[in-house]
C-alpha cells in the first residue's frame, strides 16, 4: 500500500550605487514624503496570515484599522500558515466596531464595520503544491474580482504571507496583471510559499511587484532608538490603556513592538508608490532583472554557495511508484523544520527552499516510499540578494523590484533596512497620534 507523508509545518520568525540616488539615513534631516497627492483613497487588499503561527498580524492588522480612513478597503483574505482563520480578521474588527466612535471624533472616512466584514475572505489553508497553485479559494476569487473592477487607480495587493491566493489568482486571470500592484513581505514568508513565488516568478515575470525580502526588518530595528520610541517602550508610551485595540495589543509578543507586515500598508501611505525607488514610510526599492535560483541534481555540500533568499531546488531519481500528482510524498529537513516534496512522474522527485537570512544549513531528505534514498547534505547562503546572474536564475521583468543592495541600506545583515528605519520616529509619533484619539472620550 502506497502511504504518502502527512505534513505538518512549524513556522519561526526567527553594491552597486544606484545612480546618482543619496539615500537619507538614520540622521537624514530631508521631511518624510507626504501623503501621496492622489485626490483618491488608494484601493488595498489585505492578504494576512493573521490567527497562524506568527502574532505579529494582529499588530499589523490593529495599525491598518486605526489608519482605514485613508484607504478603500476592498479586500481581507485570510491566508494562514497553521490554525489562523478569516473569524480572526472579524474579531479584530469586533474591536475597531468598539473604537470607531472615538477614532470617527477625529477624521471622517472611517469605513462601517459592516462594509470591513462584507470583504472578509477565507483564502488557501494548505501551502501550493510544486506547481504553484492549486484549486480557486474565495480569497482568489475576491482578488480577481476586484482586480476586474473599473477603477483609475491600481488595486494595491498588500501580501503579509504566503503567495498562494495572488498565484492562484494570477493563475486563473492573468488578465488581472496589469490592474495590480503588489507589495509582499518575503524573507521567511518566501521559504514556506517557495512553490507559488517559484511559479510567479517563472511564468508571470512581467507582475509589478515589490519583494521585500529584508527591507520590512527597519520597521523593528530600534538601535538607538529613544526609550519611548523603543518596541518593547512604546506600549507604555503610547498605547497603554487606549480602547479597545490597545488592550489587545498587549497581548500579541507583550505588546513589544514587531509588526513586520506593517511596512507594506506604509508603503501607500506616504510617499509615491508609484515609484519603488523613491523614499517611503514602507523602504526604497531597486528594480532586479532576476531571481536567484539554484538547481542541484545531487547532494549539495558547503561547497555549495547561495545568494541568501534564492530559490533552492533539489531533483533526484526515486522509485518509479504510482504516487498521486501533488502529493506530499517525502520530506526536506532543515532546522528543525520539514518541507513538502513531489514527486513529478517517471521516478524523478523535487523539493524546493529559500533561506531567509545568511546561513550555513544542512539538510536531510528522507520518506516511508519503498526505496527511496534517503540523503543528506548542506548549504552556505550568502548577502546580498539576489546576487550575480546565473544561468539557472529566474530572468524578471521591468517591474520587479526588492531591497536596495548599497552597504549603507544595510542593518546588520538585513539589507534595504535603513530604508525603512529611517523614519521610524515619524511614523511612530505620527501613529502614537491616533492612539491619543483612543484616549479622547467622543464628541457628543
């Protein structure tokens, strides 16, 4: 009897100067960009992995409610990465229902409750097979149907996890393309949707897409940062005892500041998010021709060197068994964590993986298919990304773009993180704002 492997995931968060382009720094004295001058409200659809493995959604999603006044909100899709829910998008709007009155004293444009529920979707569960996609979800569905809307302005598709649901929709209308803008929170959200990002970036490389593999990582970064200002300050600074949302707040990481999503939302807010390469709350970008990709078709050693975040693929020879398409039939071990692999047909197999931060790694193939081989191995992954050109990358379009690679964007080993950090106590006071409202009684 043919027993294909149950797999259960587990999730842990763990230079070349672009022309005459001067990047503002932490001690930049130039004022952050303003709000785009646009006379409409962005259009954003909200993809979170929120109620999964990883709290820092509903930080993120708290921040997006108490600023919804400054978006048309079309869509919520819940794509999680273990037990999360769409009911976990609804009961945080259960708690902006409770705060709107006092938020609505202070600025007009702050959607219903009700209208925030109406655009609440379930999305993919399960992470994409080897192809990339897989059947439509409601969540697919909801992101080409407003994608086909008649509108002037973009759809800004904001992904704060797995790619499954946009590859999907992508998949079922690659007409949707050229209606979208898309801004994902990579790095560790790559490895877990490795199969869907592999399938956009091979077959749909003409998307206009931000890959924040790095970048995001300024939004947490506090060195220096004054106490107040501080993530595990700011609590007490600014949010303390402040309505509904600020009680909820403490209770995702003890209200230490994370919310590595939230750099996607910022991105429309201020600045132009027309151009990747200008100054934004949400990081500065460069455009990148290819993605990095390595193919190894036996075990890789530490011989083997990566650009850190490329995609790394092993294919090998196994029994040639009747095992069904897109099933999970052997798995990849690296750090204590497991990957799906597929088998393709005629005895061949293939699992892929991304990195997501500078590592040297070993790994470990194995599964209950009679005679397969068993395998180990390892890997080095190295800064920056994408690296060098190589024949097996992953060649982009003219409108793909990730985290600025000059020496003086980096944090540590984060690249692009500066970018963001920079204008960490303007966004900060200016949110610590609207977390005043909150303390406000309402207006009568």
């Amino acid at each position: 009897m043919l027993i294909c492997i149950p797999l259960v995931r587990h999730r842990w968060i763990g230079f070349v100067a672009a022309g005459a382009m001067l990047l503002c720094l932490t001690q930049c004295t130039t004022p952050a960009p303003d709000q785009t001058t646009d006379t409409a409200k962005p259009r954003i659809l909200i993809s979170t992995d929120i109620g999964g493995t990883d709290p820092d959604d509903f930080q993120s999603m708290i921040h997006f409610l108490m600023y919804a006044d400054r978006f048309q909100t079309e869509g919520l899709l819940s794509s999680p990465y273990g037990p999360g829910r769409k009911e976990a998008i609804l009961a945080m709007i259960d708690l902006y229902a409770q705060d709107l009155p006092r938020l609505q004293a202070h600025a007009d444009g702050f959607p219903a409750p009700d209208s925030l529920r109406s655009v609440t979707k379930q999305g993919a569960v399960d992470a994409a097979p080897y192809p990339g996609w897989s059947v439509p979800t409601e969540g697919s569905e909801w992101i080409v149907r407003c994608a086909r809307k008649t509108s002037d302005q973009p759809l800004w598709v904001l992904v704060w996890g797995g790619l499954e649901d946009l590859a999907q929709a992508v998949h079922d209308a690659p007409d949707i393309k050229e209606h979208i803008r898309v801004y994902w929170i990579g790095g560790p959200n790559k490895k877990w949707s490795v199969n869907s990002y592999a399938y956009l970036a091979e077959h749909h490389p003409d998307l206009w897409f931000i890959e924040a593999n790095a970048t995001y990582r300024g939004w947490f970064m506090d060195e220096g940062a004054p106490t107040e200002l501080s993530n595990d300050g700011y609590y007490d600074h600014a949010i303390r005892a402040r309505g509904h949302l600020g009680r909820n707040f403490k209770q995702h990481y003890g209200g230490s500041v994370k919310m590595g999503d939230t750099p996607s939302l910022a991105y429309v807010m201020h600045g132009d998010p027309h151009d990747p390469t200008g100054e934004s709350w949400g990081g500065s970008f460069t455009p990148i021709t290819h993605s990095a990709r390595r193919i190894f078709d036996r075990p890789s050693t530490e011989r083997d060197t990566v650009p850190v975040y490329a995609t790394l693929e092993w294919r090998f020879p196994g029994p040639d068994l009747p095992v069904p398409p897109d099933s999970a039939c052997f798995t990849l071990e690296v750090n204590q964590q497991t990957w799906p692999g597929y088998a393709l047909g005629g005895g061949q197999y293939a699992v892929r993986y991304s990195s997501k931060q500078e590592e040297t790694s070993t790994y470990r193939i194995s599964s209950n298919l009679p005679g397969f081989p068993t395998q180990t191995g390892a890997y080095v992954s190295q800064n920056p990304w994408p690296g060098a050109v190589h024949a097996q990358d992953y060649p982009l379009g003219n409108q793909w773009y990730s985290d600025r690679t000059e020496p003086e964007a980096f944090m540590a080993k984060q690249q692009g993180a500066r970018t963001v950090a920079q204008w960490r106590t303007e966004f900060l006071e200016d949110w610590a704002t609207r977390w005043q409202w909150l303390a406000d009684a309402p207006e009568e």
